[in-house]
C-alpha cells in the first residue's frame, strides 16, 4: 500500500518518508509507562523522533506511538503544520493495520506530537518484526 496526500494546492510541501528501526523489539522495555525513543531523522528541515511505549501509555495491553517534532534553538513560539501518515512496510500477510493518518496538525513546542495510544496490541506487533526490527515509515507534508 502506498501512502497517499491528503494535502492539495501549492502550500503543501512534497510528501517525503522517513524510516524509523527499533532494532530488537522484543528486548525494549515493557513496562507500563515506560517509553523508548527513536533516533530523530531530519525532514523538511525539522527533526523528528518517534516515541514508542511497548507496554503502553494508558492501555497496558497496546503499544502506544507518537511522531514528534522535536525543538531547537530556543524558539518555543514557532509552529509547523503537518500532514503525518505511519505505517508498518509489512509482508506480515494477515495485515488488516495498513496505515494511520493525522490531518493538518499544528506541532508547537507545548504540543510537539500527534499519537495513537492503542496503535496494536503488543502481542500482534511480534507479526511485524524483521529478524528482531520494528520498522515505522512516517510520511510528512508541512505547510
């Protein structure tokens, strides 16, 4: 499944992917509560990291997934509105989960991300691994 725009017209930027690995999955904490970053990736000319709770944030039972922006050089007051689409590039034939998307979300230094708390139970992401890695794709459009 290829991941498609929702933002039309000049003033959106070019849709561009970034790739996120957390290598050996099963071993990242699962606590409940307990978060795990990526490295941040630059796109757009922002830096971006995703926030992954493997035990959850709220639902124990759920892997809980933010994509952030991350701030810097001090101006909290800036903004950036984005397009953000996820999704796990799977073979993982029995995939309903293709992808998720948030439209037209203003990131600010008080609201850095947009998540799912219930993104999928932890015991179906083991389906997704490759040899130990969980790989999220983040599509971004900025406006």
């Amino acid at each position: 499944a290829d991941i498609a725009c929702k933002g039309s017209g000049s003033e959106w930027s070019d849709l561009k992917r970034i790739v996120f690995s957390f290598h050996d999955f099963k071993s990242l904490p699962c606590e409940h509560g307990k978060m795990s970053l990526s490295s941040p990736l630059r796109c757009h000319g922002h830096l971006w990291n995703v926030r992954m709770y493997p035990g959850g944030e709220k639902d124990k039972k759920y892997v809980t997934v933010y994509v952030c922006r991350i701030w810097e050089g001090g101006d909290n007051s800036s903004q950036v509105k984005a397009n953000i689409f996820l999704r796990i590039p799977t073979t993982y034939s029995r995939s309903n989960h293709g992808m998720w998307n948030v439209d037209n979300k203003t990131f600010t230094c008080e609201k850095p991300g947009v998540g799912w708390p219930t993104f999928l139970p932890r015991n179906e992401m083991y389906h997704y691994l490759n040899e130990g890695t969980l790989t999220l794709e983040v599509g971004l459009q900025v406006l």
